[in-house]
C-alpha cells in the first residue's frame, strides 16, 4: 500500500536579477545547500521583453562535472558550444546538456525574440554527476515541445510533460546518465493528484506559478518543497491553476566541492579545471584525461 511524503519544508526563492533579467534562485536557499543531485536552480522571468531587445546576457561560458537541464517554458532559446551543438529551442522545450569533462556553451535569444521580444520564462537546474562520471564525454540533447510526450493525470486533472524516466508506461526522450526522472506538470484549478516518490530518491519539486497544498500546508508560486524519505508518494491539490517543475533521482551521496561554473569532489579537481579551462583544453581529448 502506498505512502504519503511528509513535507520537510517549504523555500522561498530569493530575489536576485542579472541586469533586467527578473531572476528569481530557490536552491541553493538559506538552510538548504542542495537536494542531492539537484545542485541548482534560476527561474528566469516571467517577463515580458520589448521589441529591439538585447536578449538574455548568458554568453560563451565553461562548465566541468555536472549537467545543466534548461526549461523553456516561454520564449525562445538558442544554444551552442565547443562541442558543435546548436539548436534554438522554443516555448516548451528542454535543453538537457551534459557538460562531463568539459564544455564551453552559450545560451542566448535568437535574433527574431531580439526583433520582436515577446514573454520569456526559462527555469534552468544543475544536476551534479557522481566522481565515476564527472570527465565523462561532453553530450547534448535539445527537445522541441511536440517530442516531450504530455500524458493527463487523473480525473483531468492535468497534464504531466514527461522529459526523462517512465511514467505510466511512457518514456521521456532524454536518456539520463543517472537515472533522473524529470517532469513539468500543469495542474487545473481543484484538481488533485498523486505523483510517484520512490523510497530512498531525492525529490525534486518547485512550484514555477500557481498555488498548491502537500501535507497540509499551502505553497505558494516561487516556493521549493522538500519532503521526507517516509512514503512513496505525493498528493498535491492545485489550489489556482499551477505549473510544477517535478523531478527525483537517486541521491549521490559524495563531497561537492564548487566553483562558478565548476563542481567536481576535491579542491585539486577544481584548480585543475579551472587550468584546463585557461589551457584551452575544454571539449578536446586532453580534458578527459
């Protein structure tokens, strides 16, 4: 018989824009350092951009030892980097990046969002990667909307957007290296559902817009919620209409030693990417040594 999680907290998103990008960072928050593997979150927006904008400001930048998982929920979203991908995302797509060993990217507004601007809300998380994947080779998958299968929840209650992992007997096109599950879930007004929670996995779960209620408590838009290793499932109420950005993976349970763009176990390993990185050596054979 299936068991109820136990909310262990709610966080609150702190405030924190780049330039006239709204920026809002519920993990890391204040108390919680991480939900291992989950490192890392910005929920960028929601915003309306003016026509003739400059678009987001996230240029050529490195990253070494974890994955970086970009939710287009509105707008727009042109990816590229060292190791020849190149895509440009639209409303309700995913970019699931995996930067291993070492990748220089860039995630920016394609030229027609700077034309003509237009809403933009993009959420964006860091997966870490344990040590015996952390130089693995550098991959990327970007995922148009249509390729994202959007299977309804019970009663009609809603729609869970399934990216990565199985649910009722539907696979996510993105293949995690770690068996990541990864869904966003849209949730009708009065609508309550029961979502897999799986004993021993870290969940992952942000309320992106809306408000809904979990163990007895309301949780409003911008709001993480952390939840005990005591049941396998969760039950939510959709209190307004609401978004959700659900995911649970196996937690990883090593040392995370970070640094901006970097996060590997060890100091040395840090020191040792950022020297990689100066040398040039990002995405070619010698970064995997």
């Amino acid at each position: 018989m299936s068991a109820l999680r136990s909310v262990a907290g709610v966080h609150e998103a702190v405030r924190d824009d780049i330039g006239d990008l709204v920026t809002r960072r519920p993990l890391p928050a204040p108390g919680l350092a991480q939900v291992d593997p989950f490192l890392f979150l910005n929920h960028h927006g929601p915003q309306t951009y003016p026509p003739s904008n400059r678009g987001l400001p996230f240029g050529p930048h490195p990253h070494r030892g974890f994955e970086t998982v970009t939710f287009i929920l509105e707008g727009s979203l042109a990816h590229h980097d060292t190791g020849g991908h190149e895509s440009v995302i639209e409303a309700g797509g995913v970019q699931w990046m995996t930067a291993g060993s070492g990748l220089i990217h860039a995630e920016v507004s394609p030229p027609a969002f700077k034309r003509a601007g237009g809403p933009l809300d993009i959420l964006q998380l860091w997966v870490n990667l344990p040590a015996r994947l952390k130089m693995t080779a550098p991959r990327y998958t970007g995922v148009q909307a249509e390729a994202i299968p959007a299977i309804p929840l019970s009663d009609d209650g809603g729609v869970l957007n399934l990216i990565a992992g199985e649910f009722g007997g539907t696979s996510g096109p993105i293949q995690s290296l770690t068996g990541v599950f990864m869904a966003t879930v849209r949730l009708r007004a009065g609508a309550a559902v029961e979502l897999p929670a799986p004993r021993g996995r870290s969940i992952f779960l942000y309320v992106v817009s809306g408000q809904i209620s979990l163990g007895g408590l309301d949780v409003e838009r911008w709001r993480l919620v952390t939840l005990a290793d005591d049941g396998d499932v969760i039950a939510i109420t959709a209190r307004a209409d609401a978004v959700l950005l659900y995911g649970h993976a196996d937690p990883i349970g090593e040392p995370v030693v970070a640094q901006g763009p970097f996060v590997m176990n060890t100091r040395e390993e840090i020191a040792l990417a950022i020297g990689d990185y100066q040398a040039g050596k990002f995405n070619s054979p010698l970064a995997a040594r």
